[in-house]
C-alpha cells in the first residue's frame, strides 16, 4: 500500500474509535501516532515538530494558573452569587453562565474560561441537585462563539494572527459584530434545546431555602493568594493582547505567568501539578502527530485543494467554501491543526484568485484589503466548526476530559448532537455577513 493509503487508513480507525468511546480517547490518539512512527509516514523529528508546543504550553500554563487561583476560592464565590442572585433558577443560570463564558471566552481565551467555570459550575449544580451536563454543553458553545471575536479568544485565531499579522483591533473589528449577532440566537438555541418543563431541574425546597441563608464571601479564603494570583493573571492576559509587541507567542506568555505565580506564592507545586488536566494535554499531542501524518502525505492538502478548485477562481465561491471546509476539517481534526494547515493553504490561494498581487511578499499580501475576507473566513469556519463536535476544539475536549473526572460523563455524541446543530445555524449566519460585509458590494 502507498504511504497515502496507509496515512489514511490510521487516521480513519483513530477517529473511528475516538468516537465509539470504546477506549480512552488519550489512548486512542497516543496510539494513533506510535502507529504513525512506527510505519514510516513520519520519523521521530518530524512527530515531535507536528506538535504544536505553543497550544501544548499555552494549555500547561493557564491550568497551572486557574489551580492556583482555584484554591482561593474566588470561582466558587463568584459562582454561588451568580447562584444567588438567580434564585436558584435553572435556566437563568445556564443563560447567565453561559454569557459570562462567551464575554470571558474574548479577553481569556475559551480555553481559560473552561477552565476556570467548569469546576465550579459542577460543584453549584451538585450543590442544588441540577445536572450539570446542559449547563457544561452550553458554556463551552458559548465560550467558542465568544472566542471568535478576538485575536486572543480562540487558538486558531492567534494563528492566523501570528502568520499573517493582523493585529488585535483587527480581529474586534471584523468579527466581534458578528459575535455580537449571534449571541441572543445562541440564547434563544438553548431554550430550544432545554425548554421541557424540569429539563434543567429544580432546586429541592431544602436547597433552594439553603440559598436564601448563603453568604458567598464564605467561599473567598487566603485573600493574599487571591490578590496576588489575579494580579499575574491580569498580566498574563495583558502579554496575551501585546504579544505581538512583546514577540512572544501565546504559549510562552502563559509559561512566564505560570511560573512567575509559583515563585510569588510558594504553594506546593505537586498537588497543583497533579490537578492539570494530563490525559487532555496527551491526547493534544497524539492528535497533532496523528494529523500531522495525513498532513505530511498530502491527504488535507489534496482534500483542500479540491474542494477550493471547485469554484472555479470565483472569489465569492472562494470564501465560501473556505469558511464551511474550515468548519468542516475543524469538526473532525481540531481547529487547531485544521488552521495551521489551512494557513498556508489560504496564502496559495489568494495568490491564485488575485495574479496581480502575486508578487507581494506574504506579510504585504495577507493584509491587503482584497485579502483580508480569506482571513476572516477562516477565522469564522474554524472558530464556530469546533462547536460542531467534541474534537472540534480545545475548550470541548478540556470540559469533557474535567467532567468525566467528577463522574459527570458527556461523551462525543452527547456533545456533538448538541453542538452541531448550534455550529449549522451560526455557519449560516456567518456566511451572510461575510458575503454582505465583504462580497456583495
């Protein structure tokens, strides 16, 4: 057999058992990737450089940040007032949860925001006897519509930032409207999905009389630590909007916080360390080597190719169909890597559509006008694909592998039927604002 054939064949059944839940999925993706190495389609250099150490390092140092900040209680008393504030009503609290992730998900990125809701979202929905899985699906929906409106809000867009340079502003400008639109139709998509009465749960008389007595500040504990852990936080987002400044990729920025927090505080570094989400961080990495394998023989290359081929240089056409093929590609291999292979993809493309820029260097090229829209379309397909299925996003994957260790188990198909019909509509609404704010003029 080719070494195509052979690729493909790995990276079928890989995902074919990701998604019958059968094994481990960390499991699945490691094994995926020896397989990889062992025949041939890449040798150890190139696994380890299919790897992207900046995602890798970018997820390490924002848990060990949130577990720190964790210990002060913060979360879990911002929770219980939201909790408060509601009633104890069930779905004004999965709406106030969820727009809080997506307005978090822009200046945190929607990994961080997971991260830091997802625990306590669980501990308050034990707490007053609701299941946490809606609540859970619903913040990760909203955290990656809120992370597309920023540079830093999602991984695939401080890749495409990186590569083409476009700068924070620019990403708010051409994409925070539509974030802006789709978030009462996300509010209204989850009404839809939830409106059975007792869908959510109720309180129990005992609990919802329990709320009325609780003082939130109780939850609030070393208040030093506090001070001093959202005070590197607040720098560590501050290098995220200046990284380009700064020259520093993302994943280092989270690295210097990380480490700047354990030398300020003192805490002990071992039980911090075992609460980072390991088994997510592996399966990262099988899947950046598994996907760098088809990538290695061609497969999304050709894939891609084609699929841009068949608009037949039509510019409108064009962006179209990069949008929902990122979309598309991000569902089944993660946004991540579906970006950085679309990324120069998306350069040989403008290069085609438009012959007479073609003599512009990349830098030049990415940022001209009649560019631009490739960008965005980007931008939009993989950021909204990743809530088209569990794998389509770090946030899904963190939020599943974090409940599944609290005995709250979603699954792929139950993440996936939620969230692909939440990834349709909103694929729908993003191509009418890019044909109408950029092509149909």
């Amino acid at each position: 057999m080719s070494e195509l054939t052979v690729a493909t064949v790995i990276f079928v059944a890989t995902y074919a058992a990701i998604i019958s839940e059968r094994l481990d999925r960390a499991v699945v993706a490691l094994t995926g990737a020896a397989l990889m190495i062992a025949v041939g389609v890449l040798d150890q250099r190139e696994a380890l450089v299919a790897i992207d150490v900046n995602t890798i390092a970018l997820l390490v140092g924002m848990m060990i940040i949130i577990n720190v900040l964790k210990r002060t209680g913060v979360f879990r008393y911002a929770g219980w007032r939201t909790a408060i504030a509601v009633g104890g009503n069930p779905w004004r609290l999965m709406v106030g949860f969820a727009l809080f992730a997506a307005v978090s998900s822009a200046f945190l990125d929607n990994v961080t925001t997971i991260l830091l809701m997802v625990p306590v979202t669980i501990a308050i929905c034990d707490d007053l006897g609701f299941d946490s899985r809606p609540f859970l699906i619903s913040q990760v929906i909203a955290s990656n519509i809120g992370g597309t409106a920023t540079l830093i809000g999602d991984p695939p867009n401080i890749l495409i930032g990186s590569a083409t340079g476009l700068n924070f502003v620019d990403f708010v400008v051409h994409l925070a409207p539509l974030v802006v639109l789709l978030l009462p139709l996300m509010v209204a998509g989850f009404w839809l999905v939830y409106r059975r009465p007792g869908g959510l749960g109720a309180p129990s008389p005992v609990a919802r009389a329990a709320l009325q007595q609780v003082d939130a500040r109780i939850h609030i504990g070393d208040a030093r630590l506090l001070r001093l852990a959202l005070g590197v936080l607040a720098i560590t987002i501050l290098g995220f909007v200046f990284h380009g400044v700064l020259h520093y990729e993302a994943g280092t920025i989270a690295m210097f916080g990380a480490v700047l927090l354990l030398l300020l505080s003192r805490v002990d570094l071992h039980p911090v360390l075992e609460e980072v989400e390991w088994p997510t961080i592996f399966f990262f990495v099988g899947l950046f080597v598994l996907v760098g394998g088809v990538e290695e023989v061609g497969l999304l290359d050709r894939v891609a190719r084609r699929a841009v081929a068949l608009t037949e240089g039509n510019v409108t056409l064009t962006v179209l169909a990069i949008l929902w093929f990122a979309a598309v590609v991000s569902a089944i291999v993660d946004n991540i890597p579906a970006v950085a292979t679309m990324i120069p993809l998306t350069f040989a493309v403008a290069r085609f559509l438009f012959p007479e820029l073609a003599g512009l260097e990349d830098g030049d090229l990415a940022i001209h006008p009649q560019v631009t829209p490739l960008w965005w379309a980007l931008a939009l397909g993989a950021c909204l694909g990743g809530n088209g299925s569990l794998v389509g996003a770090s946030a899904n994957v963190v939020a599943v592998g974090i409940a599944e260790r609290r005995n709250e188990p979603i699954g792929f198909w139950g993440f996936t039927r939620v969230g692909l019909p939440f990834t349709l509509v909103s694929l729908v609404v993003a191509s009418l604002y890019v044909w109408l704010r950029y092509l149909a003029f």
